[in-house]
C-alpha cells in the first residue's frame, strides 16, 4: 500500500510540474517510480577498471538472483519483473559494460569477454551462489556463464536466448542473410517504432515524447551498438557444446511469436540440458520479462519452487 501511495504521489507530481516538456527528466522520474515499486535502489561499482552500474534491493541474506539484459538494452528492462521477487529475494539488475550507464571499454564485447566480466562483478560483490536469468544476449551469457561456473550457479533462467542454431529461422536472421538493415539497430526515428513492432507483440504504450526521447539516444548509440553486433557475430560462441556441462536446473522460457530469436531453439537445447524445464508463452515476442512481466514472473517463481521442492 506504500508503494502504490508513493507512485500515485509521484505520478501527480511529474504531471503537475509539466515534465513533458523535459523528456530526460520525465524518464529519470518514471525510473525512479518503478525502482520504488520494485523496492530497488539504483547503485555503482568500479570492477576491474570498470564502473558497473545496477539495481539492487531485497534482504541481502537471502538467494540472489542476477538478471542479464539483452543486446542494445540496459536494467530497466527487468524493473516490472523484478518488484515480484524483492520481497523474497537479494535482486540484482545490472547494466552489462558497453551498455546502460555501465563504462564503454574499447575491448571486446564476445560474450565469453562478458562473462567474465560479469564474473568479476560477482566476485566483488561477495556473491558466492546465485540464481542466473538472461535475456537474448543476456542469456546467452548466463548459459555461458553456468557452463564456465557451474559450483556458483543454482539455477539459470533463458528467456528467449541467443547462442543455438535454431531449426527454423527467425525474421532476423533471415533479414541479416538477406543483406537488409538490422532491425535491432536505430538509424533515425522511425528505425524506433519498427524496433519495438519488431521486438513485441503488445508493445508497451510509451507517451510519445518519451518515445522519441528514448529513439534520439538509440541513435546516438547506433555506431556502438554496430560494433558489439560485429563482435557477437564474428566472434560467436555456440552454446551447443557447453549446455552440457550446464549442473543447475534450467528454465527456457520463449515467446511464440519472437522474430528475433525463433523459439525452435528450444528443440536444440532442452536434449542438451541435464535438467530442464520449458514454457512457451502464447501471442508473446522477444522480451516476455517486458511484454507480459506478471505472467513471466509466475512462470519463473514456479520454476524456483520446483527446484525448493
């Protein structure tokens, strides 16, 4: 009841003080409402010469859970999902270097490089076991990242991974074969409305000014983003060897209509896993964790407590 007080106070205050006007400003306001909800507090850590930023909140003796973004995202996307766990569980959302407002290093950006600088995130943090939950790109690195690590990890979560040669392929990669623009990469403003018709099923509704706001910065990422893209692509590591050596239980949760990453993934992975566990959810794209936050979250708690069970 606090929280939705203090949201409803928030949200009066934004709409009086005219914050449309401020875009920057009015999504400064719209995170720090959904931290509030989500019982999070927005934190920094320097990391081998890094400044890693992430969400934090939770009782800080319980389970961890560590949530990876996907590619040309950043931690918001896990704030609607992640107030379903704070109660019960240590969450963690963190920027990945490269992205967010984490330190764009001129290195590499494979996701074996990111693994290990996720490693060494853990490790400053005191992180001794932990629950993994990764999307696209993130998954791909928390899958990676079990295999590399598996006597640290308790379970690992993939929603709508990257990493697998899928039998049927996706829009994306067809589109990329075919030679055409990446659609995951914004050049100009209308590159953003096709990204998220791209992305989601049910797109969630943005205020327009906000929209454009948030196209303005995607644009002026697109050279970055061009490059981590060459390096995920020229130095690709396929997840098919390394499932294997996977310990924890292991969920691969997809949306059946995701463009991006087609969810005939799930035949090559679910016979590599020692213990796996699917759900596909119906009319959702590539981000469920975005699109459809409160069903994905019940999927991914009866997923823990099967494993508590």
């Amino acid at each position: 009841m606090k929280k939705l007080l203090l949201a409803l106070l928030l949200v009066i205050g934004v709409t009086a003080a005219g914050l449309y006007a401020f875009p920057a400003a009015l999504l400064t306001s719209a995170q720090y409402l959904e931290r509030q909800i989500a019982g999070l507090s927005s934190e920094q850590l320097e990391v081998a010469n890094l400044s890693i930023h992430y969400y934090e909140g939770g009782p800080s003796d319980a389970e961890t859970l560590l949530m990876i973004h996907g590619f040309g995202a950043n931690k918001d996307n896990w704030l609607r999902f992640a107030r379903h766990f704070t109660e019960r569980y240590h969450v963690i959302a963190l920027d990945l270097p490269g992205f967010g407002n984490s330190s764009q290093p001129h290195a590499s950006y494979d996701v074996g490089s990111q693994v290990e600088r996720v490693m060494a995130f853990t490790q400053a943090l005191g992180i001794k076991k932990l629950h993994l939950i990764g999307n696209s790109m993130g998954g791909h690195i928390s899958a990676l990242y079990a295999a590399r690590y598996p006597e640290q990890v308790l379970s690992v979560a993939l929603f709508d991974n990257a990493g697998v040669t899928a039998p049927q392929k996706s829009e994306l990669a067809e589109r990329l074969e075919h030679g055409d623009r990446n659609p995951l990469i914004v050049k100009e403003p209308e590159d953003f409305n096709r990204l998220l018709d791209f992305v989601f099923v049910e797109a969630p509704p943005l205020p327009t000014v906000l929209k454009d706001y948030l196209a303005e910065q995607a644009i002026a990422q697109r050279d970055h983003y061009e490059m981590i893209f060459d390096h995920l692509r020229n130095r690709y590591i396929p997840l098919e060897p390394e499932l294997p050596k996977i310990q924890a239980p292991t969920l691969l949760l997809w949306g059946d209509k995701d463009k991006v990453l087609d969810v005939s993934s799930i035949q090559v992975m679910q016979p590599l896993l020692r213990k796996p566990s699917v759900v596909i959810m119906e009319s959702c794209g590539h981000a469920p964790m975005i699109e459809r936050p409160e069903e994905t979250a019940h999927h991914y708690q009866a997923f823990l407590d099967n494993i508590d069970g």
